[in-house]
C-alpha cells in the first residue's frame, strides 16, 4: 500500500519557509563550490536520486523514508559526489530536528530548483524516516551509457509518460558531469547554475560528435564545449521524445510548467498525501527582500 503522509505535528507554511530560507541563504554563502557552480544543481541532483529508487510495482524505494541517510543507499556508486550535498545539508537538519529526512532532502531540491529561478514547485510535507532495513538495494538508478528506447523503459517502473520523461531530463541544463563521479566529463562551457530550457535548444542546434572520453566512456561533444550523455542524445534519436524536445526548446515556459508537474510527481511517488491540506508555495529570498 501506498505511505500515508504524516505532516511534522505542528509545524506549518511558516516553519517549512524557515528551512527553505536556510537551505537558500547556505546556497548564497557557499557560492564557491565545484568552480563557483554552488551546491543547487547537486541538490536538485540528491533529490532526484532518493526519489528515484521508487518502483510502483512494490511500492519499495522513494523519497518517503528517508534512508539515503544510511550507508547502505548513499555507498550506491550511482550516487557519487551527492556527499557533497548530504554534508551541505547536515548543519540545515541539526538547526531544524523536527524535519524528516525525506522531507528535507526534497525540499531542499525545491529550494535549490527556485533560487536559480526555476518555476515555483508545490511541495508537500509527511514523509516519515524509515529503517535500514527499508533502504533500497544498490543498481535502481539509472545508466547514462544507453539509449532513448532504454530510458522510456527505465521511467516506466514510475509510470511517466513520454512528455514527461523529456521534461524531468530537462534539469539537466543544470550543473556537470563529472569524470570522478560517474565516468563522463564537462561541460565547463556550459555548466549552469540557472534553470533554463538550454538543454533542449543545445541538443537541437549543436552539432554532436560521439566520443570516448578520459574514462573510455562514449559521450557527445560540441565544438563548444558542451557534452551530452547517451541517455542524453536518445531524447532526439527517439522521434517520439523528439517532439518534446522540440516543444521545449521553442517554449520555455512549456518547459517549466510541465518540468513542475513532472517533478512532483518524482518526489511524491508511492506517498498518499490526501489526508493534508493543500501544498505550499515557498517565496524565494528575493520576493521576502522587497
Ligand atoms: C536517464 C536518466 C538520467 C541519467 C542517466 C542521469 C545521469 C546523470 C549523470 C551521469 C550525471 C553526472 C554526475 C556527476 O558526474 O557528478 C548527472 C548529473 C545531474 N543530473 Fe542526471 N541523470 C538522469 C536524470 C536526471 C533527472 C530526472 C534529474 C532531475 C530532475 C537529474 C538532475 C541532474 C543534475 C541537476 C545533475 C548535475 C549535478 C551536479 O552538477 O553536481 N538527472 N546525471
Ligand atoms: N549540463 C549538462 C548538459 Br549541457 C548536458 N548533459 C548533462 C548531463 C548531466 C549533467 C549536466 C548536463
């Protein structure tokens, strides 16, 4: 069955704006981080991947328990270079206790998505840490290395349309690849910070060329710097992504709406939110200055 949310008792839109403000004054602080990228698109990153051990068939996995916390999912190879994040957020949990692990770890996502002027994304607090015992196996995220046919299967055990995969990818104009990481490098050039649809112009107008990289990965490089990954390139070798990807590239605010809707639908998978009121919208740090 599905979790059923369980809000932190007592704590309201004002409690959780507290968290957020914290997370986003950190992410000004610490601007420095992996060449003056900051620690954004690696949260947005950690978000992704502990709600993306979900599979509908058990209901296992997902962001409701929390258990990135244990060794046992954060060693996952998959999940190299989140420590960064997981530390960057240790002083956001000691200052704030009462806040689950799952709850932080997604918002912290949201936060990190709208401070670098993503859309605004509902969120929706109840997840309830679990034991490690509830931790799921290693091998459920996913292997850059294939093709477009390999990720509509893979997003399948979420139960995403194709619309819906292309635009959950799109977060990929965020941040690099990093060889130490995960075995792919770059882009410098293009590495951002900020939430933009450039991904999708990128993988229409640049001309790409399949190389091995230092690692003796395959990946797809741009006479100006940028890569894309296999998985990546499948998006326009897939005439059935394609047309997204085209969608997107040429309406933004498309992209952002249906990144939104995309994107809670990641993080709330397998949880029964219907006995809590509705979401909250956090303001950014910029709409409580003025
Ligand atoms: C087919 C599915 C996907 C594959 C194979 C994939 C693979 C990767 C790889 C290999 C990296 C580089 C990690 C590193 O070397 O540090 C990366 C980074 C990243 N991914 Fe994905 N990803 C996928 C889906 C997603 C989704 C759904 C999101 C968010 C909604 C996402 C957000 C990010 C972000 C923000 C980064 C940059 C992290 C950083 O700069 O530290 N990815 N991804
Ligand atoms: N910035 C990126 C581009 Br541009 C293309 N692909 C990526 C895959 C993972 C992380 C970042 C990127």
């Amino acid at each position: 069955a599905l979790h059923l949310a369980q809000a932190e008792d007592g704590k309201g839109l004002d409690d959780f704006q507290k968290v957020y403000n914290a997370i986003a004054e950190k992410l000004r602080d610490e601007d420095e981080f992996d060449g003056y990228i900051g620690y954004g698109p690696n949260l947005v990153r950690l978000s992704w991947h502990v709600s993306g051990t979900f599979d509908k068939n058990d209901n296992s996995g997902g962001s409701f328990g929390g258990t990135y916390r244990f060794k046992k999912e954060a060693d996952d190879p998959a999940n190299k270079g989140l420590q960064n994040a997981a530390r960057f957020l240790e002083p956001i949990a000691k200052k704030f206790p009462w806040i689950s692990h799952g709850d932080l770890y997604t918002l912290a996502g949201v936060t990190a998505l709208q401070e670098m002027q993503g859309p605004k994304i509902p969120w929706r607090p109840g997840r309830v840490d679990a034991d490690e015992k509830d931790a799921p196996e290693n091998g459920r995220l996913p292997d850059a290395s294939k093709d477009g046919n390999y990720v509509r299967h893979y997003f399948g055990r979420f139960g995403f349309s194709d619309q819906e995969i292309v635009a959950l990818l799109g977060a990929h104009c965020l941040g690099k690849t990093h060889l130490e990481n995960s075995g792919y490098e770059g882009p410098w050039g293009a590495a951002t910070n900020t939430f933009t649809n450039e991904f999708f112009v990128n993988l229409l107008n640049e001309n790409w060329k399949l190389e091995k990289n230092d690692a003796g990965n395959e990946q797809y490089n741009s006479n100006k710097g940028y890569m894309m990954l296999p998985t990546d390139y499948g998006l326009i070798q897939d005439g059935k992504f394609k047309k997204y990807v085209e969608k997107y590239a040429k309406d933004q605010d498309a992209f952002f709406e249906d990144f939104k809707s995309a994107y809670v639908k990641l993080l709330e998978n397998g949880i029964d939110f219907s006995k809590l009121g509705k979401a909250y919208v956090f303001k950014t740090l910029d709409e409580q200055d003025s």
